[in-house]
C-alpha cells in the first residue's frame, strides 16, 4: 500500500503514475479468526480498523454480503451531527464527530469531512420550544448548538423561503456549526486500507447465511457461502439484515427494517450552504461537492427489504422542498435510490453484548447511522476486544428493552435523524 | 406504489389511501400483572421483522376508515392477501420460505 503525500504524488506525476498499489487485497477467508466482524460498511470496516489498532487483534475478518461499502454506508445523505437531546445520545454522536475531525489525517485517506453546518428549521411554536430546548441540552453537554432567528436563518442560507405566507413558516432555525458533511465512500475506502494495512482480511460477495453456536451456547462462528468460518467472536454489523442474522443465533431482536429513500439533482453550481433540515415536513437538503442536490427524507411507512420505496414518499418530500426553497422548484432530478435501516423502538442504537457469549451487535441506527460511524466503531471494538462495554456505548444495551431504561430519541426528534 | 385491496371495500387502490399499522396477530398478554419483564418486552417492542410473506395490519383512512390485514412478501412488496381484522392469517402456498 502507497502512502499517499505530497510526495508521492508528485513522484507519480514524474513516472506517469506507475507507483500506485492497489488499496486492500480481496481476500480469500481463512478457516478460523479470532474476531469476525459480518457486514463491510463503515461502522463494521471501521471496528476492525480500531481492533487493530488500539486493542492489537489483527486476525480479523470483516464478510460482505455484496461489495464493500454497498449498503448504507453508500446510500445515505452523509449528514454528520451530534445535537442529540439526551445525554447518552449527545455523547455517543458527538465522540463520533471528534473522531471525524481527525479521520482524514488518521486513515491517510481524504474522507472529506466538511464542518458546513447543519441547520434545522422550526416552523411552529412546538418546534420553537423543542429546538431551543436541544440548544440548551446541548449547550450543558458541550455540543455546540445556537439559536437563530428567521432573519439569521435566511442570511446562512439565502435560498430559504421565509415570507410571513409561506405554507411552512419558518419561524427560527438551530444550527450546528461544526457539524457537516463527509464523502461517504471515502469512509468505507478510507477504513478497509487502513484495515487491510493492519492485516484484517477483508472478504467481499461472501453471504453470511448463519451464525454457528456451540453446545455450550457460545458462538462457535459463521456459515457463509463459501464455508464455516470459525471464531470466538462474532461482530454483527449487518444494518438492515441485523434481525434476519440475529435469529440465525436465536437471538429476537427489537428491530424493524424499513427502506429509506434519497435522491439527487443535476448537478448545479455551488448555491446552497451546509444542510437544511426540516424535520415538521420531513425534508432535508444539502449540495453535494459534484454540485448535486443531495434530498432525502423520512422511511416509507411500511416494513420492507425491497431497497425501493414508493414514489408518494418522494412526491411529498420535493412538495415540501419547493414550499422552503422556491428557487429549487425546476431543478431536474438525476437519480434515486433506497436502503434498507433498521429501526429500534425507541430510535436509538444497540451497540454492545448480547445474551449469546462471543456475540456482539451494533444495529439499530435507523435513518442516521452514517454520521455515527467512527464512534460506533471505536467503541464497538472496545466492546469486542474486552467483552465488556465503553463508557459510551454502555447505555445502549440490547437489554433496556426489558428493564424500560429507553434512550427515547424517537420522542425527542421523531423523525429524519 | 403499492397497490392494496381493502377487503371491506372490495377495491384495489394505492397506498396512500392507507396507513400502515405494524405486525399483524401481535396478542396482548392475557394477565397483564402476572407478565413478566421479559413478556413485556417481547409483547411491546420484538416484532418477526420478517424477510419474505409478512402478516400486517393496515388501515384504510381516506376510505372506510377500518382496519384490515395484509400478506406482503416483504423482499418483493407485492401484497399476496388481504384479508378482515379478526380472520386468521390465510394459508398461502409458500409463505414460510425466506
């Protein structure tokens, strides 16, 4: 693998680009690993990176499905905020954007992590009162948040419709301004190089069918397409399929699997700042680096595995778009496409122990995992390397669902999180 | 689009004349102070999830406003049946695989 400097590209300019190596190798699965980490996205690439970096377990396999980085982790709007409302949730989210802010330097890999802001917009007394409530939360938790009037709305994104006869007021907006965006395959790209450098093999078009306990009730491994893959922990990190898996283990989990949409523009010149959320009317925007309006929106109503969803979902999201920012309402779309998230009752992760020893989750992120990514994985390798839970991640237990301990972001945001 | 047929209404219409309302079939513990913790959970917040003919309930609000059940293949999104509230989920050919 290549280092990548200023001088190495500039050597490469001078021998017309004969220097470069490939990335990773595709590797072939061994017989046994001491941790196999199933689903190449980032969170699971990025565990395997942290195993082996921090915790020195390099005999790590990561298995994919279909090809690296082709679920989520490629599918999402790339949205990076940590102004979550409860404790548990500001601390998670915001270690994930500390981590973020390093990551280019970290991984020699630029993700392209941009702190353009993240704005969201409240369009009525109750969005007023619960966003200057997260302000505040966030302020005593240390995660930047402010408070802006319509007017300061309009002058960080000037396509902002915010006449008094709107048919979505805007009333006030609270912008966080270290969050941002990243390239999300450069995340996934970013992880497996510096993984695969650390000698994690990194298997792709590899199904895990099933997870393989002992008489003893412990993971013995993982059946997968191409054989049993033994190890003595096991790391779902499947997103969408973490239930379908989980069953596999005889392990029920609180999991719903719903597609969620987005879509992009043609391309335009640069003209819209950072990211727009409106979370009342269930859109959100943000221009990509390519120039592209990057839109999404909530999950479709129904459970589903399809990657599709329905087209009424989009209608209603680009109706609302064209209400907030007028200037938009001829733009052609390019292209959409779906995922599939797994939604957790009360909308926030699971991330740490299961009742089988040797098996470890990290699912549940619903519609906002991306921007989790390097902080579900640094601790998530934490939880495998020690069996035990990171003081971040230790409130996100599979079991609140019985004690009633919820971490209830699901009424605190509702939705588009 | 999903295309739903409302069993009361005997008409096949799309999706947004319907709400969705989760898994089908889920039962209320029948003693409530005798449920466990371990109950609860499993009554309120572990559904089947399933990937394949799934039992759901939905609902058609802009038209009779009742509750009904569907089968929807869950990878496919084609709705396989539809049938009242109340009926037991109908016996289609194929419907454990998946």
């Amino acid at each position: 693998m290549t280092r990548f400097s200023a001088a190495a590209l500039v050597r490469n300019a001078l021998n017309g680009q004969t220097g470069w190596t490939a990335q990773w190798p595709d590797a072939e699965p061994k017989g046994a690993y001491d941790v196999v980490i199933v689903g190449a996205g980032g969170h699971g690439l990025g565990a395997a990176y942290y195993l082996a970096k921090e915790h020195g377990i390099t005999n790590v396999a990561v298995i994919e499905k279909g090809w690296l980085g082709g679920g989520n982790t490629g599918r999402n709007t790339t949205i990076i905020r940590s102004n979550y409302l409860y404790d548990e949730s500001a601390r998670l989210y915001d270690h994930a954007l500390d981590l973020w802010e390093g990551l280019s330097q970290e991984l020699n890999y630029n993700v392209m992590f941009s702190r353009r802001g993240v704005m969201m917009l409240a369009h009525n007394v109750h969005d007023v009162q619960s966003f200057q409530r997260h302000v505040h939360a966030n302020r005593l938790n240390g995660v930047d948040n402010r408070w802006l009037t319509s007017a300061e709305a309009k002058d960080h994104c000037p396509p902002l419709n915010i006449s008094a006869d709107a048919r979505y007021p805007v009333l006030g907006a609270a912008l966080q301004k270290r969050a941002g965006t990243a390239r999300h395959d450069a995340v996934a790209w970013g992880y497996a190089r510096a993984a695969a450098a650390r000698g994690v093999d990194i298997v792709q078009n590899c199904p895990v069918t099933a997870i393989r306990r002992g008489a003893d009730g412990a993971v013995e491994g993982v059946e997968t397409a191409r054989g049993l893959i033994r190890a003595k922990k096991v790391a779902v990190s499947a997103a969408g399929h973490t239930s379908v898996l989980m069953d596999t283990a005889g392990v029920r989990m609180p999991l719903e699997s719903f597609p969620l949409q987005a879509l992009v523009s043609e391309p335009v010149k640069p003209c819209f700042p950072g990211v727009v959320m409106s979370n009342a009317v269930h859109a959100y925007m943000s221009q990509s680096d390519k120039g592209e309006l990057v839109i999404g929106s909530g999950t479709d109503q129904y459970t589903s595995y399809s990657k599709r969803g329905g087209l009424p979902l989009i209608e209603h999201t680009l109706a609302a778009i064209c209400e907030i920012f007028p200037i938009f309402s001829r733009m052609r779309m390019l292209r959409k496409w779906g995922g599939t998230v797994d939604v957790t009752p009360d909308r926030s992760a699971i991330l740490g122990t299961t009742p089988v020893p040797g098996l470890y989750v990290n699912c549940g992120w619903g519609t906002g995992g991306f921007k989790a990514t390097p902080g579900a994985a640094h601790t998530l390798a934490h939880t495998v390397a020690r069996g035990e839970p990171h003081a971040i991640n230790a409130p996100f237990t599979l079991d609140r669902f019985r004690t009633g301990r919820l971490i209830d972001e699901a009424a605190a945001a509702a939705v588009a999180h | 689009m999903l295309l739903i047929h409302c069993p009361y209404c005997d008409e096949t219409l799309p999706e947004m004349e319907f709400a969705y309302a989760g898994e089908a079939h889920v039962a209320r513990p029948v003693d409530p102070s005798r449920t466990t913790d371990e109950e609860w959970r499993d009554h309120l917040f572990v559904r089947s999830n399933t990937r394949g003919p799934h039992a759901e309930r939905w609902r058609h609000v802009h038209g009779c406003a009742r509750f009904f059940n569907a089968v929807r293949d869950t990878v496919t999104d084609r709705v396989l049946a539809t049938y009242p509230a109340g009926s037991p989920r109908p016996d289609l050919p194929g419907k454990d695989t998946p």
